[in-house]
C-alpha cells in the first residue's frame, strides 16, 4: 500500500473548473514565478534569451522542434520550458551536510518533488555496503567501485546501463559503445515506457522508427490530428505552429479522454493579439473517446473511406500511390471491411455521425498529418493501432508529401537522438558492424534488457550492476513495490544525475551518486570549451552551448564521467581513445560520422545555423522494409472493458511537473490546486459507483495475478473524462501498474490503461492529505 510521503507540507486540494484555453499572460506570469523562486534574475535573464537560439541551450523540456533560424522569436521558448530550464539553474545545493542530517532512510521516504526542491547535486557520494548515509568519495575512488564491480562480474549481462532521454548525442554514444565493449546489449532506456510501440510499428509498416513530419509539415497540412496527446502542457509550442496551420487554413481533429486545455484555444503569448484577444480555436472537431479505442476509432474511419470509394470509384483513394508503393492492400481491405459497427461504436463511445464528420473532414482535405503521443502508445494495442493509422494515411497517399505524414510526438529533449546514437537493446546488425568496423571490437550480437525486462532480471538476483545516465528509473518503471525491491538487489547501482531523486534512494547495497553538469553550464575540456548536439522530433540536429557557471566545482560533464569510467574499467579491451573523447567531443562526433548514417562531415554540418536535419526515406519516396514498399497491415483486436464497478485509469502528467518529478501540487488548466493525490472522475460514474465528489478513495488495480496493488489517500474529482475511464497523476499511481501488463509487440508498460477500482475510506473526505495516518508512500 502507497500513502503520501509524511514530511510533505499539508496543503488544502482547492478545485475550480477545467480551463478550455492555454497558455497567454498567466502563463508566462507563472513560468517567472518558478523560475525566480529558483535563482537570481541574471541566471533566469541568461537561461531564457539564449534558450532555443542558434548559439543557445537547447531547451531541456520536451523534443518539439525550433523553427528555422530566420524565423526565432526573441523568446523562442514556452511557460513549462522556462520552468525546466531554471530547475537546473536553480541557485539551490546539495552538499556533505544534507547527507549527514539525511539518512537513505529518511530520503526514501521522501517524495520527488521534495528531494528535486534540495537542489543541484554538488559532489560524488558513495553510500557504502551496511551504510544508511551517503558520504563523499574522490572521483577517483568512485570509478575504481564501479571499476572492480565490473571486472568481478560473472558475465557482462550482469550489467545493466539506462539511459533517459536528456542525455547528449555525444554522451550517449559514448555510453552505448561503453556497454558493448564491456560485452552487453543490456541498454534499457526512457523510450522503453515512451514511444517504444511507435517505433516497432512505424519500422514494421513504413521502414522508418522515426517520424515523418517537419514544422513545414504541419504549418502546410489541410488536416491535423491530435491523439492522445496534451500539447498545451507537454509540447506547449506546438500550439504555435498549430496556430500558424490554422492561419494558413487548416482544420485540426483532437482525440482524447480528456477536453484537454491546448486542444480547445490557445492564445500565443509571444504575439500582442494572443495577449489581449480572444486566442485561436484550436480544435475544429473533438472526439471524446473511450481509453484503447483509437484502434477502432481508425479502422472505422479506413472502413468508411472504402465504402466511400465504392460509391464514388477513382475519387478517394490514391490508387497510384497504392499500386507502386505499398502491399497488403487487398487483405487490409477485405479485413476493414468486415468490422461492425457496434463494435466500434462500443470501443469508441463515439457516434457514427461523430466519425462521419471526420471522415468527411478526410475527404476535404489533400494533405493530412496525423500527431500522436502516450494516450496511444501506452496502451495495450498501442502498436496495432499505430499500424492503423499508417493504414489511414496509406489510403490516400498521406505520406512522402508536403503537409502530409505520421507524427509521433517525442517527449524527452533528446530521447530520439539517444537511439540514433545506438542506446537501444535490439539495435541491427548494420549499427554494429559498423562499431565493429570503426573500432576493431566484436560487439555483442545478442539482444540485450529492456526496462521490463531489465527489472524482471535484477527482481531473479541476476543483474549485479545498474548504471543510470540521467532519469529516474526507480519512479519511471511500473509497479513500484516490485521495481524497488529488484534495484535493492543490485550489488552496485550508480547514478549520474544533476539532482536528487528516488532512485539515489532505493539503491543497491553500494551506491554512488555521480553528480553532473546539466545541459545550461559551460563544459570546458582542456582542448576548450565544448558544446553537445541533440536531435529533436522531426530529425533535426543541432548543437547545444551551456552558459552558466557550473553548480560545483567538483561537477564532471556526462562525456567525462563515462570516458574515465570505460578507461578504469575496459583498459585494453578495445582500441578506442576514450581520453581523446573527454578532451574534445569533436574528436567523437568525428567517429559518430563513419558509423551512423545522415551523419557524414557531422562536425562541420552541425556547427551550421539550424544543424543537420536527417533525412527520412519515406520523404525520399522509399519505403527500406524487406520488400521496399509501405506494409498495409490487418489488425483484429478484441474488446475490452473494465469489469462492473471499475473503471480504466489513465496515469498522466499535470501542467507543473516534469515526467517523475512534480515542481508543485497544482495543475492549472485542470483546476486542480494544493494536491496531486486526486482521481478524475467522470460525475456519472461518482453516481453509478455511490461516490461523491470530494471523497477520499483507495485506488486499488485489478490484474491476473494474486498481488494487490494500493495507492492510498486520493480524493474523488469530477470532471469531464470520457465515461469509464479516470485519470490520475504520474508517478503517485506508478504502484498500480503491474510490470506484466505490457503492450504487445512493444512490451512498453500500459501506463494508460490500468483496470481500477476505487474503495472509499471511512469518514475521511476533504484533503488529499487527511487520509495521512504515518504509513510511508
Ligand atoms: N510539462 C511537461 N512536458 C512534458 C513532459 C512532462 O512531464 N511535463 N514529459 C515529456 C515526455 S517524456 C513525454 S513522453 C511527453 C508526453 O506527452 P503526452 O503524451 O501529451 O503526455 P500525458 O500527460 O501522458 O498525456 C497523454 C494524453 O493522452 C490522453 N489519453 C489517455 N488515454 C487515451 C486514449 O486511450 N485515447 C486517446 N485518444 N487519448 C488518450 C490523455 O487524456 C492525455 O491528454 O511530454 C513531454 N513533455
Ligand atoms: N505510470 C507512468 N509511468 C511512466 C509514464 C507515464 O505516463 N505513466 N511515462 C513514461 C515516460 S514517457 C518516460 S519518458 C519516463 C521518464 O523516465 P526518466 O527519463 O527516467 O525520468 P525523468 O523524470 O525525466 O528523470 C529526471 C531525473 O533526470 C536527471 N537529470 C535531469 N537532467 C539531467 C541531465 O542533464 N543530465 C543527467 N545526467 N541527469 C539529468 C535528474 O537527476 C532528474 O531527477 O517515465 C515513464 N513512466
Ligand atoms: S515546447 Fe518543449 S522544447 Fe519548446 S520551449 Fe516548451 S518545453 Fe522547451
Ligand atoms: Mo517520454
């Protein structure tokens, strides 16, 4: 059973209506407000007027792109990326002292958002086998732990190497070659519970993992999809572009649980008309859908344009398009057509009138892209359904084409470009014969760990080493209780970090907190001053200069603590100048051209304005699956629906957080204020289930096995979320997800479909804090 951590201040949960617009002054009101409460004026001065500008820092939040280097705005940044930044400029630090008046005791019953606001992590600190402090270790003691862990191992499996997505290009590269020299593919990474199902279907279907759109694209489509995705608070400026599209006379079709803010209006606050007018309308048509029912919502809708097609032959489809570039046609078609409609009314919640307003939208329109993010890939069918919409946009040639293509949204700054760097478990055998061939080393063939599994190895006692490049893993992974005691198993767990969190907590029995500089600090080496390169969501890479002075002294950059690291613990094993790398991250960006395609001449091409945008083949006209065609696919599915008296519980993020670490309790445009522990719920099914609003809950999830899994002292919201289907806040309700329940194909968590049901607690309404009785999180 989880319960609010104790030492949390009480705050009182206040409620107001949802706001149906976003962003405008408040927003920009609010972004200063956390910003200052962090550091001074000069360092929130210098993080905002270089944020996403050519010789800037690129912002750390989320992957939307910039727009071309002609065309920045002075303040080329939003509420929440203002808000990020300055969490690593935060004037706050950690030093030896916390850690003596902090046992790991003590911090693991802390929350994320407590242990974010201590501030930036200063020195390394080992907490030693038998120990319940954390004290200072030299750099040069603190490689030579992990040094002789490594070399003590039985096999290289019985390591395991993560990776979140704000790592560089640079640092990650350097990471993945690390582990493979070591002998693993054991690369779990953020992506694994991100857009894991877009990158299998989309490689399935298209040849391609990544996305096909560029800012052009969207600014230049008829018709924008937007599903399941919260653009006004995790990928705030895609509003922008959203608005340019409407001005250039697009129609945008939300999909979503939820009446999500951003998708309604949005007022763009780096425009005098989007300060004091009315904003645009974002959403011409929104479909309020049932959780997991995309799948069927698309398959509905290809089933509508071959009826369309019958009727009226020669003038929906693109049969040209069909007839050259794609197969599977005949078969994808034979099956849509066999879909009912009750079915897909039932998965859906939605009328056929509702999908055939879309679908007419559809045939207006020439140039179609369609957005998405979590609300499709962490379900269940997330990659069938992905592989649906690839179906939808094959039908008439939405794809290869100006303002046409697939979108799927990525979170992290830099999440796409780490597995463009190699940080992927399964990577092909091209990627590593070309390791092989640049470094004179035999890589390891077989797949490695990803996150699920990664937790399932070190939960049977076999992985003996855990070496974390940036993230949380221990509050990103599902089901807490089980992840926690697998990471407790560990023999030696490390973390390069910039601040504190969770995972330096619940760590193995010795643990090292590997302090970092973060993306806004200077990195000088001693060949000069370095800058790193990242690669957003539609394939552009560009450089990355830090600003600030350093939080410490004692800070090492990312390249440099892996590059001493692989030279303590492989010497010998490879010839590969780990010393040079450190010195210079041009000398790594040099080798990073021999291996990885689109990269050629990388260090002269990105230090252009505007970097290198990476070419995507299906923009070329070519399809590189096995057969050089787009793979029409066939997708059954089966219904499914909560038992009586449950309901499906999305977990997801509030507007002040980021990912596994909540800046504060509020979520603004949700109207919820002073607490996180809440539940919304739709008002029909408080009544249907005997609720009231107000009332505190247990959340307790239903799955196969006999295990139950708790979350404690939540409060009942009404709100407007699709019938059935609740939605909770991200990581609170991590302990509800099983880390069984796993999309197919994608094994990636289904953090966004969790059978729940909802157990009143005597006599304790009100806060989301009085159901407080001592019991830990
Ligand atoms: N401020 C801020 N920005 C962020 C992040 C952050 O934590 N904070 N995180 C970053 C990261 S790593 C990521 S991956 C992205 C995530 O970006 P999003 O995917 O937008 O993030 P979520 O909050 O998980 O929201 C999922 C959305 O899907 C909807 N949804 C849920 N289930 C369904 C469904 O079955 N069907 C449909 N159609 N909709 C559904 C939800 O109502 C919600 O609007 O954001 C990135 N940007
Ligand atoms: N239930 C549920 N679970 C989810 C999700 C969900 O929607 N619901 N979403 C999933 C998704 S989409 C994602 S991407 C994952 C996120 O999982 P992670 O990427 O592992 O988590 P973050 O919260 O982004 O990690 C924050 C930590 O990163 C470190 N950090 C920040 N900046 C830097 C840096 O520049 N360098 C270094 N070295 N460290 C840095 C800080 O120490 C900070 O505490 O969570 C997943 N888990
Ligand atoms: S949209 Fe994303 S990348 Fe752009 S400023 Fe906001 S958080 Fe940063
Ligand atoms: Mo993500």
């Amino acid at each position: 059973m989880r319960r609010p951590p104790k030492e949390e201040p009480q705050e009182e949960l206040t409620t107001s209506a949802p706001e149906d617009w976003a962003t405008g002054v408040p927003a920009v009101a609010h972004a200063l407000e956390y910003s200052l409460e962090q550091t001074t004026v000069p360092r929130v001065a210098t993080t905002l007027l270089t944020m996403n500008q050519v010789d800037g820092i690129d912002c750390p939040g989320c992957a939307w792109a910039d727009p071309s280097p002609g065309h920045r705005h002075r303040n080329e940044y939003c509420e929440n990326g203002a808000k990020h930044i300055n969490d690593e400029a935060t004037s706050r630090r950690i030093t030896a002292d916390f850690f003596r008046s902090h046992p790991v005791s003590d911090l693991a019953q802390r929350s994320d958002l407590w242990l974010n606001q201590q501030g930036r992590l200063t020195e390394p600190m080992v907490k030693r086998a038998g120990s319940d402090h954390y004290e200072p270790i030299s750099w040069h003691e603190a490689f030579g732990l992990m040094a002789s862990e490594l070399t003590s191992l039985d096999s290289p499996d019985e390591a395991v190497f993560y990776t979140s997505g704000r790592a560089s290009n640079e640092a990650a590269f350097v990471l993945q070659l690390l582990a493979r020299v070591f002998g693993t593919n054991n690369l779990p990474d953020c992506s694994n519970m991100c857009h894991e199902s877009s990158g299998f279907a989309l490689h399935e279907t298209l040849g391609t993992g990544k996305g096909t759109v560029s800012l052009h694209d969207i600014h230049h489509a008829d018709l924008i999809f937007l599903v399941g995705q919260n653009p006004g608070t995790n990928h705030p400026r895609q509003l922008s572009a959203l608005e340019q599209a409407k001005l250039n006379g697009a129609r945008v079709i939300a999909v979503n649980t939820l009446p999500e803010a951003g998708l309604l209006r949005f007022k763009n606050p780096q425009k005098p008309r989007g300060v004091v007018g009315r904003g645009v309308e974002i959403a011409d048509q929104f479909l309020h859908i049932r959780s997991g029912g995309d799948l069927a919502l698309f398959q509905g809708l290809n089933r509508m344009l071959l009826e369309e097609e019958d009727a009226r032959p020669g003038t929906v489809l693109d049969h040209d398009f069909i007839r050259s570039h794609t197969s599977g046609f005949e078969e994808f078609s034979r099956h849509a057509r066999t879909i009912a409609w009750e079915d897909v009314l039932t998965a859906t919640g939605l009328t056929r009138q509702e999908i055939e307003t879309t679908r007419d939208e559809v045939l207006r329109s020439k140039r179609v892209v369609v957005c998405w993010a979590m609300g499709i890939t962490q379900q269940k069918h997330g990659v069938p359904t992905i592989r649906e919409i690839v179906n939808f946009l094959l039908l008439r040639g939405n794809l290869g084409r100006a303002g046409t293509g697939a979108s799927p949204v990525r979170g992290h700054s830099n999440v796409q470009g780490d597995r463009t760097m190699g940080v992927w478990e399964q990577m092909p055998d091209s990627f590593l014969d070309a390791l092989r061939q640049e470094f004179g080393f035999e890589p390891p063939r077989a797949h490695g760990l990803d996150s699920v599994r990664a937790i399932r190895a070190m939960r049977e006692g076999g992985i003996k080493f855990f070496l974390s490049l940036a993230g949380n893993f221990v509050t990103a992974a599902p089901d807490s209780t089980v992840t926690e005691e697998a990471m407790r198993r560990c023999r030696l767990t490390a973390h390069i970090s910039t601040k504190l969190n969770r995972s330096h907590a619940i760590c193995g029995e010795t643990a090292l907190i590997l302090p970092t500089l973060g993306r806004t600090e200077r990195d000088i080496q001693t060949s000069g001053e370095q800058f790193v390169t990242v690669e957003n969501s539609m394939s552009e890479v560009h450089t990355s200069y830090g600003r600030l002075k350093p939080a410490s002294k004692l800070l090492l950059s990312e390249v440099a603590i892996l590059c001493r690291l692989a030279r303590r613990a492989l010497d010998g094993k490879a010839d590969i100048p780990w010393n040079r790398f450190e010195e210079d991250y041009g000398a790594i960006r040099h080798r990073i051209s021999h291996i990885i395609p689109g990269f050629h001449d990388f260090n002269r091409r990105v230090a252009r304005p505007g970097g290198i945008r990476l070419p995507n083949p299906v923009n070329e006209g070519v399809f590189a699956t096995a057969t050089g065609k787009a793979h029409f696919t066939r997708n059954a599915w089966q219904m499914s629906r909560a038992p009586e008296g449950h309901l499906v519980l999305q977990t997801l993020r509030s507007h002040d957080q980021w990912n596994t670490i909540p800046y504060t309790r509020n979520d603004r445009y949700r109207g919820i204020q002073g607490s996180r522990r809440v539940v919304l719920v739709n008002p029909q099914d408080i009544a249907e289930l005997d609720l009231a609003d107000g009332q505190a809950v247990d959340l307790v999830s239903v799955w196969s096995d006999d295990v139950e899994r708790r979350a404690g002292g939540f409060v009942v919201v009404p709100y407007p979320t699709t019938r059935g289907c609740a939605a909770a806040y991200y990581p609170e309700t991590q302990v509800l997800v099983p880390l069984d329940s796993v999309a197919d194909i994608s094994n990636q968590p289904t953090s966004k479909g969790i059978v729940v049901r909802l157990e009143p607690v005597e006599a304790k309404t009100g806060s989301a804090h009085a159901a407080e009785d001592g019991a830990v999180r």
